[in-house]
C-alpha cells in the first residue's frame, strides 16, 4: 500500500495490534488512571528543589544522588573508540562538576552566561553541561558534525561566552571568525596543546582553588538552549529553563521506564535535544547508570555494547533500527540481549515494520516517541504495558493534551480571530498542544514574533500533520512546512540555500528532503547556475565538495541543475512543487507529500 493511502486509514487495521506483558510492572501501570489523576505539582514534589524554593537541573541530576545509596553507582559509562570502558560515580560527577563550576566561576561566568560545546561524546561534554548548570550560566550544545558556517552561525546567535572544543575543531571552524565573535571571551580546548586564542581545559581546571556552591536558580532561569531550524530565517534557538527537569523526569518514568538499577543507553548525539533531555539530564535524575558510545554506528558494535554493558532500557531512532534491519535478523541472535526490557525510539517516522521487527530481533516491540525541541521533553509516546498499533506515535503523555486542528489553504492551522478548530478522529491536520508543561521552551532567542507566532487560539502549533483515531491514538502524517527531517537530524533548507548561494556558480538554490529508505530524507539542492558556468558532472562534485566542507552534517547529498527553478508570486522558490516533480507526483495536489519512508 503506498503510503498516501496509508496517511487516509486508521492505520491499526494494517498490522495488528501488539500487547506483551512487561516483564517488571510498569512505572506507568495505568494510562487511564494516571491521566485522570496526575498534576505537574506531584511530579515536582519528586524532585528536591533547593532550598528556598530554588531549582537546579545539576542539583536533580547529579548532587541529590551523590550521597547515600547511589553514591558508588557508575552515573555515566563511558565506551571509547577503542571499545575500553570506563565509568563516573555520582560521587565523582558530583566533585569533577563542581570543580568545572569553579572553573568557571574563575573565569567570571555565572548567570545567564552562555557556554557552547563543540565536542563528541566526551566525558568533558557531560562535564561541561553539568558544571555550567550549577554556576547558572547555559548550556547550549553545538553539533559536532557540523561544518564551520553552521557553527559560527550558532556562536554569533547565542552571543557564547565561553567555547569548549578540541583544538582541531577551534582551528578549523571557529579561529578565522574570532573577530566577528566579540562575546566569545574564553576558547577551553579539551586536549593539552592550545592553539592560539584557546586555552588548555585541563590546565584550568587543576589550576582551579575555589569552591562555589551550586547557583540557586529559580524555576524559570533559563538552563538550556537548543538550536533547531524552520522554513526561512536563520537558526531558532529554542530556551529551556531548570523547570524543565519537571517534565523529563516525569517523562522517563512513564515512558523510559527508568528506575534505579538501569542501565540506559540513549544513541541520540547531546548535540540535539534528545541526546541532552534524555541522553544527560533525565536518566540522571533517576539514578540509573547512562552508557555513552563515543564511536558512531556500526551494527555489530550497537550489539555488543546492548551486550556487553548490558543495557535494561535503550533510546535509539528509526534510521539506526532500520539500519539494523538491513543487517539481518542473525546478527542480533549472536549476542546475549537477554537484559534488554524497554525499546524506545524518537525522531522520525517510525514505520510499523521496524516496531514489528524488534519484537523479532530484541523480544521487545520498539516504542515510538514524539516530541520537539521547542517542547523538550516527550509528549506523545506509547508507553510498556499499553498495547502498541505499529506505525502510531501514541498517546499524549500524563499532564499533557494535544489535538488536530484543521488547515488553511497555507497546509498550517487555519486562525480565524485567534480561533481555531479541533478536528474529530480520523481527519488530517496540524498537531497542536495545550500550552502548560514544565519543559516548553520560553521563547527562541532574540526572536519574540518567530515565538509568538507558534501560538495560536490557546494551542502550539507543532508544525506536523496528523490525525488521531478514535481511541486517542495519534498517527504522524508530515510537515506541515518545507524543513527537513535527515536521519533524525532538523535540516532548515533556508540555511543549506545561503550557503550555495555563496558559491561563485550559483544564482538561486531550491532544497529539499528526498525520501530515502535509511534515513528517511535525504538533502538535495536544486541549482541556477550563473551564466559562463557548465552545468557538468565536475561542477556538480565541486559544489558537493563545497557544502560539505563547510557546513559539514548539513550539506546536500545530490545536486540538480535547473536553470527554471519554479517561483511563487512573491519571487520565492517553490520547494514543495520541487519535491512533487522529485516524486513523479501532481503538481497540482501537493497535499500528498509526506515524510513516511
Ligand atoms: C520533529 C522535531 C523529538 C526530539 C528530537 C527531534 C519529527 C519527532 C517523531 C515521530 C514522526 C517525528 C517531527 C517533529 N518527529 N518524533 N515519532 N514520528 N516524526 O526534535 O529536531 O526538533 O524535530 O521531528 O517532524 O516536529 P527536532
């Protein structure tokens, strides 16, 4: 069945349903019960605060564990390139974090500030994330994947007062633009050998004497900022503030299952939001022990760290599991799985094969999440215990409504007088929620209309299409807009766009997400050569050469030439009627285009 189709039925009738008794009984044993009866103040009353009312995401996740019981249990279980192991106390967290905090606090960072990582999954990433939470100042990972232009993008909007990378990164990316950077005070380089303008981390940190006590942050400090990407524009970034921790703890215990005794890994890179919402913060709220792979994918090593480290419960997204589909269903068998309880997945579609298959390959069905970096934290999920209809993103999440509103002629929620229209089951529209919980983020930086304009008749609007089945069951259509999805990776076509258009040879650049059968989409760019340049195969390679090394991750896998990019009234570049002749579709009827692989 294609999947248009599919998008038009109540996708349960396609693959039967699947319930499989959970091995342990769930955190959240009854969907019902909890939703009728759970407020956000109970889940706050689970955390400690800090006293006076204060609340600090480090002291949740870290300090409130590093005395007592779980002092000795390994917080972070750090698997090398090399495959050796080694592993950090809550204790140690506790002491290695406070020391970064006076680090910091030496330099003169404190509240508000903002520090940048431009690093892999490092011990110093985690050290870095905590240590600048418990000083007040910001987190803000930068994607280590990414090229220069992104990441000075990033710096330059962040107004980043302190960097901490590798020397090589900093030389490569960040030192030529130093000068345009003037709030970029402090380069920390995580190996010994600075380059000019940086500083070695470690020799900082044993220089380090003082000893500051945890910032008392209030709830609505902001913590953590996010950038993720839209249709137009530059980077939005997306402010989370400590309340956040609320949502995420709340949130891995009925999703993630998380209790003490766990040993959770989470694939996703602390360079997007998943990889620090759940690849950092939540896990160590509830004392369990994270894994960190510093190595990228490879099916025979994902199976021997499950393995190997033994791994209860594991967030991972549909590119890496259809990934190991196509490694076949042996592999998995040639490894002992037999601690593995709770499979989860986030990011993109997940197609209903994939959910099926893990119950083949794993003895768990695969758990589809849905959520964004502007809600930070899981708001719709289908949750261990509760019968899972393959394909569907589940059920909005204790503490949080969402519906389907209709659209307008724009594909987005159709605003009369700031009123909008809920949709009843079975209809297509935009998927909106009711503002509310604890981890939404409170505003993009320096963009308060772009921030507004997410809102609508009492609801945020997601940006995604869907519908919901009579049972409250909700089932992922597309976007509503134009941005790409890239194995799991937000890509603004917008910013893939500039960045060609910087090139000598190119007038115009149209780009947008080809479906692929891995990855979901891939990145293509339609072109406009300017006269005097030949539109031949070693132009094309040059221009492929050109995006990738400068906006790394971001760049465009294939290039077309067109010199009749297709234009809307107002001169701008029609990406959907792009990606309908990509398709062979009507160009008539670009509803039908959706990102289900
Ligand atoms: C967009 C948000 C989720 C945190 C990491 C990504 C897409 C997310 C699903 C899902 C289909 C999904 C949506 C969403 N998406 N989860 N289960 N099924 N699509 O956060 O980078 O802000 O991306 O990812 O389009 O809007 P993000």
């Amino acid at each position: 069945m294609d999947t248009a189709d599919r998008s038009q039925r109540d996708g349960s009738m396609d693959w039967p349903p699947i319930h499989r008794a959970p091995t342990l009984p769930p955190i959240l044993g009854d969907y019902d019960a909890t939703r009728a009866t759970f407020t956000w103040a109970q889940a706050r009353s689970e955390l400690d605060g800090l006293p006076g009312g204060g609340l600090n995401i480090a002291h949740e996740a870290v300090d409130r564990h590093a005395t007592g019981a779980l002092a000795d249990t390994p917080a972070l279980r750090f698997v090398g390139r090399d495959e050796s192991v080694s592993t950090i106390s809550y204790r140690e967290l506790r002491e290695l974090t406070d020391r970064f905090a006076s680090m910091l606090h030496d330099l003169g960072v404190g509240r508000g500030d903002v520090v940048c990582t431009l690093l892999g999954r490092v011990p110093d990433l985690y050290l870095t994330a905590l240590g600048t939470l418990k000083t007040g100042g910001v987190y803000c990972p930068l994607f280590a994947a990414f090229g220069p232009q992104p990441v000075r993008e990033r710096l330059a909007l962040s107004q980043a007062k302190v960097l901490v990378t590798t020397s090589a990164d900093y030389v490569r990316k960040v030192a030529s633009a130093r000068a345009d950077l003037p709030a970029l005070e402090h380069v920390l380089v995580v190996d010994r050998a600075a380059p000019d303008g940086a500083v070695a981390l470690p020799d900082l940190l044993a220089a380090t004497r003082s000893t500051v006590a945890i910032a008392a942050t209030t709830p609505e400090d902001p913590a953590l900022l996010h950038f993720t990407s839209g249709t137009t524009g530059r980077p939005k970034g997306a402010v989370h503030v400590h309340e956040a921790v609320v949502a995420h703890h709340a949130t891995a215990g009925f999703v993630l299952d998380l209790r003490p005794g766990d040993i959770y890994w989470c694939t996703a890179d602390p360079g997007w939001v998943t990889g620090t919402s759940y690849g950092i913060i939540a896990p160590l709220t509830h004392g369990v022990t994270t894994v960190v792979d510093a190595a990228d994918f490879d099916a025979k090593r994902w199976y021997r760290t499950l393995a190997e480290s033994r791994v209860t419960v594991w967030y991972t997204a549909p590119t890496a599991l259809r990934l190991l589909m196509r490694a076949g269903d042996e592999l998995p068998h040639r490894f002992d799985l037999s601690a593995l309880r709770h499979v989860v997945s986030v990011g993109e579609p997940l197609n209903p094969e994939a959910v099926v298959w893990g119950e083949r390959a794993f003895g768990v069905p695969i758990h589809d999440t849905w959520w964004q970096t502007e809600t930070g934290a899981i708001m719709i999920s289908n949750y261990p215990g509760m019968t899972i209809r393959p394909g569907s993103m589940g059920r909005p999440v204790p503490g949080v409504d969402a519906t389907v509103l209709a659209r307008g002629e724009d594909g987005r929620a159709l605003v009369i007088d700031d009123h909008v229209t809920e949709l009843d089951a079975g209809a297509v529209g935009e998927l909106a929620l009711r503002p509310g919980w604890p981890s939404m983020f409170r505003g993009y930086l320096g963009d308060d209309a772009r921030y507004r304009a997410c809102f609508a008749g009492g609801w945020y609007l997601s940006g995604d299409l869907a519908r919901r089945d009579r049972d409250g069951y909700f089932w992922f259509v597309g976007r509503a807009d134009d941005v790409i999805k890239s194995a799991g990776h937000l890509i603004g076509p917008f910013e893939v766009e500039s960045l060609l258009m910087e090139h000598p040879a190119v007038v115009e650049a149209g780009v947008i997400g080809k479906p692929d059968p891995i990855a979901g989409e891939i990145v293509k760019a339609f072109v406009t050569l300017r006269s005097g340049f030949l539109p031949d195969d070693a132009l094309r390679q040059e221009l492929i050469t050109f995006g990738r090394h400068r906006l790394g991750g971001l760049a465009p896998k294939e290039i077309d030439f067109d010199q009749n990019l297709p234009h809307t009234n107002s001169g701008k570049v029609m990406r959907r009627l792009l990606k309908a002749r990509e398709l062979g579709l009507p160009e008539g009827d670009l509803s039908t285009i959706e990102s289900r692989p």
